[in-house]
C-alpha cells in the first residue's frame, strides 16, 4: 500500500559560525527506510534508512518534522520513499531534510488509505494499458509481447536532475548500448512514460524523446517510444507500478520512481524503485529474458 504524504523534515546542525565554509548548492538524493518512532508532541521522527549513494552508509537517524500534521499520515514500521535535501561544506552534509514523503508499505493493518497501491513483484502478469505515444498513436502494453519491454516513468518538465533527467539518461545508454547488436535490439523495446499528460502532449514528447536518443528529427521511435496514459489509466498504472505523484509547487510534480524490465511473456522481471540502478544491471536482465 502507499500513501503520499508531502512533509519538509530538517535534522538539527546546521553551522552558525560566522567563520564557517561557505555551503555548496542544495543537493537531493532519494531515501528508502522504515519508521522507527514517532514524537507527536516533539515533532520528530526516527528513520531506520537504506544506504544513499553518493551521500551516506545505511543508518537510523532522528529527524525534525516541520509539518506536525505529516505525522498523522505516518505509523511504526511504515515502510516510506522520500526525497532528502542538504547542503554541503569540507564537513559533510548540512541541514539534511525530508520531503516528498510516500509511505510505500503500512505498518498497521487497520489503516485502510482511500488508495491501494501494489508493488511490483518478478512473475506479476502487467496489464494491458492504454497510452498514447508520441506520434499521437494509441498503443496497448499487450503489443510488445514477445519482446523484452524496459519501462519507466518521467515527466518533461521535472526539475530533479537525479529523477526523470537521470532514467531519461540511462534509457538512452541502453538504447546505444543494444542498437550495436541487432539482435538484442530487434528482442527489445524501451518505454518512457509520461504522468503529466495536461502538458506533456504527443508533440511534447516528440521533441523530449528526439533529444534523448540524440536523432532529432531523423528519430523513428521504433525500439524507444514515449508516450502518456488516457486519463482513465493514469491513476491505475500509478497504483499498479507502485508510482506516487502528488502536485508540487509552480506546477511541478512530487514523484516516486519506478523502472522495471518486462519479459516476453508479459510478466515482471524486475522492479526499481529508486535511481540507483546502473544501465549495465538493466541490460543484463533484458539479454537474459531475451535469451
């Protein structure tokens, strides 16, 4: 199950000395972990969290919640996704934070959110959703049965250079890295899906995808397509590929992140939930389900 849940969580220490190295820019990585404790009447929260590349080994941390509200929303043992902002200077990290907080599994069984949310899991049938792509065109996931479909989401306008920018980048490697072995590519197809269809139209993504794959205008989208759900499948894709989305500030979006590789049969292979898998790892697993 998971629930959206929109916080700004800051952890004590931030250097008042006037003497103090300059800060570098605010810098984000994505944080998975599990809810130890609640501090209502203080406002804080205790997070047992996985390791987060490039920043930090696994840990469990106290954080200060600057919506007590968020609190109400969350429980022990709540597995969550979230976003952590910090600056830096030559000791480390300063005034880490959370935001974008998405509880991703409920810890107590009697909390029933409006919304059921399912994560993704190796031999779970996906079913057949309904999209347009970028020349305008419906097209159904049915159709790439018999191939190895990479499948991830993004939206054109995210600002979070480790979020969309980065799965863009990444789906871009694997679509070099296969066209050189043609019959790898021939087995395979890549697909970037879009949860912002109000603005990311068919021509949108044209032009978002011809600058990805790097073709422009000679692009044919025929092993990497993008494309949006209908309004009716938006919400049932979000929930079935475990993908939060929740509205932001000046019209950007706060997501999750989902990537997963689809065999032939139509069936998971695998799911990942955060941005630190490597383009080498996703193209072992679509050579291997292509056979």
């Amino acid at each position: 199950m998971l629930v959206a849940v929109t916080a700004l969580i800051t952890l004590a220490g931030c250097k008042s000395s006037s003497t103090a190295p300059p800060q570098s820019a605010t810098q984000q990585y994505p944080v998975r972990g599990v809810v130890v404790s609640l501090d209502t009447a203080g406002g804080e929260i205790v997070l047992n969290h996985e390791a987060i590349p490039g920043l930090m080994e696994a840990m469990t941390m106290s954080y200060k919640v600057e919506d007590p509200a968020a609190l109400s929303e969350l429980h022990p043992g709540d597995r969550i996704t979230a976003t952590l902002e910090c600056e830096h200077d030559s000791a480390g990290p300063l005034n880490m934070r959370l935001k974008d907080i998405v509880v991703v599994a409920q810890a107590r069984p009697d909390y029933k959110p409006a919304v059921q949310y399912h994560v993704p899991a190796p031999g779970d049938a996906v079913p057949d959703f309904k999209l347009r792509n970028q020349s305008g065109q419906t097209i159904g996931l049915r159709q790439y049965r018999g191939r190895v479909l990479a499948l991830t989401f993004i939206y054109t306008r995210c600002p979070l250079s480790d979020y969309c920018p980065r799965m863009s980048r990444n789906f871009a490697a694997i679509d070099k890295a296969l066209e050189v072995d043609p019959k790898f590519y021939k087995a395979t197809h890549l697909l970037s899906v879009s949860f912002d269809p109000t603005f990311d139209t068919p021509q949108v993504l044209k032009s978002y995808g011809e600058a990805y794959t790097g073709r422009y205008a000679s692009e044919t989208f025929q092993h990497w397509e993008f494309a949006t759900p209908f309004e009716a499948e938006l919400p049932k894709m979000e929930q079935f590929f475990d993908l939060g989305v929740t509205p932001g500030e000046s019209g950007t979006l706060q997501h999750s992140l989902s990537t997963l590789v689809i065999g032939k049969d139509g069936k998971v292979v695998a799911f990942y939930p955060t941005n630190d898998w490597t383009v080498d790892e996703v193209l072992a697993k679509m050579k291997a389900a292509a056979g």
